[in-house]
C-alpha cells in the first residue's frame, strides 16, 4: 500500500504568450513564465539563431501565431496587430485567445 505524499504538486503555468512582458509579441516573456528562465535569455537566443540564419524570425512568428495571449493587464490595451495575430490564431486553432472584444459583455 502506498501512502500520499505530504507535498503538493507543482504545476506549470499554461504554456501563451505574456501579458506582461512583452516587448513585441509576448513570446519570450511566455516562455520565460512558462520555463522559469528570463525572458532576457529566450531574446538573445532568438536573436542568435537569427543571426546564425534566420531561423529565430520563422520561429518567433509561429511561436506569435500558434500561442494563445495571456490576459492584459487592466491599464493596457491590445493593439492593432494584437487584434490581427489573434484572429489569425482562431482561425489557425479554432480557439479564441486574449481579450474580449470591443463592445461584448
């Protein structure tokens, strides 16, 4: 017979793009909440794979595209190309992410 462990799980947060931060689209602050590492290391391992052939662009944009948003914070609102790469994320997933939009309750 086995006996319960006394200590709780941890779980990892949901694997989407960051609501807090973000610089462009909010993957590498997702990662980073999502893997523990700082964000500052995820953007300079995109950037070198970028560097080293371009690969850290292709990856980025998928990453933007496929990864659902984190909830923004009460002070900031989403823009344009937030609304944009949201879209395109339902339409790729069939999911809705982020925000409501404008106007609905």
């Amino acid at each position: 017979m086995t006996t319960p462990s006394p200590l709780p799980v941890p779980t990892r947060p949901a694997l989407r793009r960051s609501g807090t931060d973000r610089w462009l689209g909010g993957v590498c602050g997702g990662l980073a909440e999502y893997s523990g590492i700082d964000a500052v290391l995820w953007r300079v391992g995109a950037v070198g794979l970028t560097v080293a052939g371009g690969a850290g662009v292709v990856v980025y944009l998928l990453l933007w595209v496929l990864l659902p948003s984190a909830p923004l914070p009460a002070d900031r609102s989403p823009s344009i190309l937030d609304g944009f790469v949201d879209r395109l994320h339902t339409a790729l997933t069939g999911t809705r992410s982020g925000p409501p939009p404008s106007g609905s309750v």
